[in-house]
C-alpha cells in the first residue's frame, strides 16, 4: 500500500471528470492506497468553486484525510524556498512548497499535473493526465 498526497491540479481533473486522472484515481482506492489532500489543495480548489457547487466532490474531498500543516512542514517548506532560490534562481511559490513539505513529511508520493512545480528531488512526484 501506497500514500498518496493529491495535488489541486488532480482534484480539479477528478472533479471534472477528465479520464486519465479520474480512472487512476479510482484504481488507486480500489486497490488500498491512503489518498489524502493537504488543506492548500482544498483551499486552492474552493478558490475557484464554492462549496455546494459539486456535492459529490464536496463529499469525496471531505472523505480524504487531510494533513495538517505543522511546524515542521512549514520548516522544510522554507528550506525548499531557500534552497531553490539560492541554488537554481527560482522562487518556489510558498503553497507548492509546503504541498512538497507536507508529501514529504508523510512518505507520501505527490500526485499532480504540473510536476515542474515541484522540482525537489528527495520526494517522489507522479504525473498523472495528459
């Protein structure tokens, strides 16, 4: 069994029904994978629909765990802002990098459409759709 940390980029595909991510998604349950969100996936998404909108989304969003953000999480997420922008001269949003920190924190593989958000290597990043 797989963790799994959803990235916004999947919940607005899954909620839209886009194939490819909706088909891996489902695949992932049924076979016994933890599937979880971190509240920045959740807020990003309800900044571009409001609860109530979609209720089976609003269901299956309320049916996965949600990770906290912690202390932490907050720590290597500034260290990957750090890092990334005295390493490689660019500057890592602070969501996408506390999305990586919570993944990592979890032993989680990052699902996501956009894995060139994500660029830190000591996660795992999957890239689902097309």
């Amino acid at each position: 069994m797989t963790r799994y940390l959803l990235d916004t980029t999947v919940l607005i595909d899954f909620s839209v029904g886009r194939t490819p991510v909706k088909a891996h998604i489902l695949k992932l349950i049924r076979e016994g994978n933890d599937l979880a969100v971190s509240p920045i996936s959740v807020a990003e998404y309800y900044a571009g629909i409001s609860p109530g909108d979609d209720p089976d989304m609003d269901r299956f969003i309320r049916r996965l765990p949600c990770w906290d953000t912690s202390r932490e999480i907050a720590m290597i997420a500034g260290d990957y802002r750090f890092r990334f922008r005295h390493t490689h001269q660019r500057k890592l949003p602070t969501p996408d990098t506390v999305i990586a920190a919570t993944a990592r924190h979890h032993d989680a593989t990052l699902l996501t459409n956009n894995p060139k958000d994500f660029p830190m290597t000591d996660i795992a990043v999957e890239r689902l759709g097309a």
